[in-house]
C-alpha cells in the first residue's frame, strides 16, 4: 500500500515538485557560480596578485633622476677620497719604518754610551728638558759638537758627529742634541745649558 501512495506521488509531480524546492537558487543571469580558487571573488585575482599601495610605479621625474645621480657622484667620490687618505697612510707608514729600519743599520753597533757614568747632559727636545748620562770627556765633546745625541726607540744614544749627520740626512727628527760647532750658549757645570735652567 506505502508503494502505491509513492507511485501516486510520483505520477501527480509532488516529488519533484519538494525536489526542486530543495535546491539553491540559479544566480538571475543564468551563469554558474564563480569557482573559489585561492584568491577572493570580490576581488577577482590569483593570490599574490595585489596590487602594492604607495606610490605609483610610473615613470620618476627628472629631479628625482638629478637627485639620485647626484647622490651617487657623491659617494663616489667620499669612497675615492677614503681610499686616497688610506693609500697616503700606508704610504707615510712604510717610509716612517724603512726611515726607521736604515737609521737602526747606521747605530748599530755604534753608539758611544757608557754603562756606568757621573755626569748628566740635559738637554731640550720634543718640548721637554730631556738627558742623558755621559762621562766627563763626552760631556765636553758633546758641548763642543764633536758629538750628538739620538733618539732612538724612546733611549738617547750618544754617536759621533758624522754619524749624527748621517741620521739627520735620512730623519731629522732623531736627532735629539747637536751642537754646532763654535756655538755661543754656554753649558753650566752640571751639564745644563744657561738657556734651560729652571
């Protein structure tokens, strides 16, 4: 009997009729409905496909090109600048230790300084009264010019004139004491000049 009432149905349309009831609405324009593929519909676009907010990527102006230009000469020419400055340092610094190397040559083994001496020769360089330790004849020598004083590595070593001479030719600034000959300043007993007593 529940077969005949189903077959009833059927043939009057009211299966078909709750059927379609069932189903979603067809959008108005007969299309099918946009498939999702990642990207959302309302802005209709593959994902990663954004356009960037900021500014436009049109064409820069021509001041915006001066500008960059002008930037990059800028650079270019600090980056020139630092590397000058670096190669006149290295430079100054090889001549300062090859002056170093030939003025430690000529005092090798030259030097005149004493071990144990009683007599002090002061004398001014580098803006400071500096001495050094010498015995009587040297101390007479050195007041006369026969011999002079250089400095060397932070020590005051006593050489003859010519070999003064010879580190003045290659450093003048070795050169810490060096009377010249027939010179007018008197030196004191104690081995100070009159100019530098304190």
């Amino acid at each position: 009997m529940a077969d005949s009432l189903r077959d009833q149905l059927l043939k009057s349309g009211i299966v078909k009729q709750v059927r379609e009831e069932k189903r979603p609405p067809a959008p108005s324009s007969g299309k099918p409905y946009p498939q999702r593929q990642g990207g959302s519909p309302s802005k209709g676009g593959k994902p990663g496909q954004h356009k960037p907010h900021g500014k436009p990527s049109g064409p820069r102006s021509q001041e915006e090109i001066d500008l960059a230009k002008a930037y990059a000469i800028r650079a270019q020419t600090e980056a020139n600048e630092r590397k000058r400055a670096e190669q006149a340092a290295a430079e100054e610094a090889r001549v300062r230790r090859e002056r170093k190397l030939k003025i430690q040559q000529l005092l090798e083994g030259k030097t005149l300084n004493k071990p144990e001496v009683d007599h002090v020769r002061h004398f001014e360089y580098g803006g400071k009264i500096r001495r050094v330790h010498v015995d009587a004849d040297q101390l007479k020598a050195i007041n006369a010019g026969e011999l002079g004083v250089v400095q060397q590595q932070g020590r005051y070593l006593v050489v003859t004139r010519e070999l003064a001479e010879q580190v003045k030719a290659v450093d003048a600034n070795q050169i810490a004491l060096l009377v010249e000959p027939g010179s007018t300043g008197s030196v004191g007993e104690d081995g100070v000049p009159d100019d530098l007593m304190w």
